[in-house]
C-alpha cells in the first residue's frame, strides 16, 4: 500500500466532514447529523445489536450508542462516542481462529477531532466478551493468511512535530491474533515489506537519494521546506524498527542534520518506547557511538 495513500487518508481524517469517508455504512450513528435514525440488526444465536443516538442529550462526545443483546435481551455489550459504525463488512469473519464469527463496530471517542476511530472486535463465542481493539492511526486492513488465519495490516503512525500532520511519517505493523489477543507479527513480513517490489519502499527511494539528503543535511534547523525527505527518512526508520532491524534504524537516524540530531532521537524515542524501550532508551544514552 502506498504510504502516499496513507497520506491522503490522513488528510482526510482531520477534515471537518467525518461521514464522507465511510458513505456504504447502513447502520451508523453520527454526531453532526441531524437524521440519525435508530437501527437494530439481527446477529445469529439469537443475539441482535440496536445502534442509534444517545438518550442523553448532555453526552457531547457520547452523542451515540450502541449495544449487543442476548436472547434474554440483557445488553452484553456496549459502546459510546462521538460516531458510532456497525462494520458490516467485517462482522461475521472469525477473528480469533475458533470457528465462530466476531461482531466488529468503528467508534469514534475523540469528541469532534477526527483522530480517535478504532475497531472494537466482539466475540459472542463461547461467552460475550471483547477481543480487542484497532487504533485507525492509518489504513487498516484485514486478510487470511494460506491457512485460514487472520492478519491484520496496520499503518502506525511515527514521532509527531517534525512534518506537518499530512507528512506524517507512517511504518506498517502486522498483527496476528494467537489465544485471543492481539500479537506483534511484522517480523515475519518485512521480507515483503522491505523489498524491492514494495510500492513504500520504492516511494522512499525515490525521495531519499543523495541529493536530497544532502539537502536535508544543510536545511537551517525548523525549515519544513523538506518535510517531504524527513518524512520518508523518519518513516523508513521507523519500519526497520518495526522489523526489529535496529542497526539499520541507527543508521538512518544518523543521516538527520547534526545540529538537530538529538532533538530527534528524543523524539523518535519518545513515539517507540512503550513497545521498543531498549532501543529508545540507546537513542538517548549521551554520546552513543556512531
């Protein structure tokens, strides 16, 4: 997937009109419209979901609901934001590898801002309970693997504050789920990810050539005129920290103006170090050898 994509979809993200982008969803509930109707569906195994406006008309980031009920019609599940989706696409796909299908929603609890959509996936199966949850930073996408398992392609988002926000530099992550939660897999996929048949790959190459380097090198430090070439190095780094290829992010990292360089590692390291910690914590050790 083009990261150029991923650009625009960023871009659209934070523009003022959330609906527009997701136009096929029949069963949707959002806060700026002013004809949201009430919606109930029929699931299987007797349970069947209602989605529509909050009762509440105080709940600003709250504006609409929906819920999974029983048979018994005791609610099971529910979920509360600012918009609210019923994924019908991929509700009835079997996330978690046991045979049986998962119920998805989109919801939306960043009250307004366009920034906070994530996939919430339920299993009614054996019992009612929540897998997990999918932060839309980017493109998700979901596929079977040969063997019938899900894989999930997501486009995470790198160190804020060194592009502008549709510059933002994006790596993919790949997730898999093994004994219902949600496991770091893109190791196993950098080989295609990395290669030369890579549309990003290609895409960073083509920015990231000598010339411009050497342009990004003698930048005075704040011109955002090259975000475009910090962008793509930012984010080729960020994939090989993804990948687990470390040394391989050290040296891309090393090719940032020296007057700024360690701004950025601090940066950087800041974006990683909930899930990388060792090597945040290498980005900020003091005089760290070349």
């Amino acid at each position: 997937m083009q990261r150029a994509l991923v650009l625009v979809m960023a871009a659209i993200w934070f523009a003022p009109v959330v609906c527009s982008q997701v136009p096929q969803d029949k069963i949707a509930c959002y806060s700026d419209r002013q004809d949201n109707a009430a919606h109930k569906k029929k699931l299987w195994d007797g349970y069947e979901i209602s989605l529509g406006p909050s009762n509440n008309p105080e709940a600003v980031e709250e504006k609409c609901t929906a819920a999974v009920y029983n048979s018994a019609g005791r609610v099971v599940f529910r979920t509360n934001g600012f918009n609210v989706v019923f994924d019908e696409e991929q509700t009835g796909k079997d996330f978690d590898g046991d045979g049986e299908p998962e119920v998805v929603f989109r919801t939306d609890t960043g009250g307004g801002m366009h920034c906070c959509w994530g996939y919430i996936i339920f299993s009614l199966s054996p019992k009612p309970h929540k897998l997990f949850e999918i932060a839309m930073e980017g493109r998700v996408d979901f596929e079977k693997d040969k063997d019938g398992k899900m894989v999930i392609w997501t486009r995470k988002a790198g160190p804020y504050g060194f592009t502008s926000m549709a510059r933002n530099p994006f790596a993919e992550k790949v997730l898999r789920v093994r004994e219902g939660k949600l496991v770091d897999a893109t190791p196993e996929f950098c080989g295609k990810i990395l290669s030369e048949e890579s549309e990003d790959y290609k895409a960073d190459q083509q920015v990231l050539t000598p010339e411009n380097l050497q342009k990004l090198k003698t930048a005075a430090n704040g011109d955002w005129s090259n975000e475009e070439i910090v962008s793509a190095l930012l984010s080729r780094a960020l994939q090989y920290v993804f990948c687990h290829k470390f040394d391989e992010a050290l040296k891309e990292l090393e090719l940032w103006p020296e007057a700024s360089r360690k701004e950025m590692k601090a940066g950087f390291a800041g974006a990683i170090k909930e899930d990388y910690p060792e090597f945040a914590a290498k980005l900020r050790e003091p005089g760290e050898k070349k």
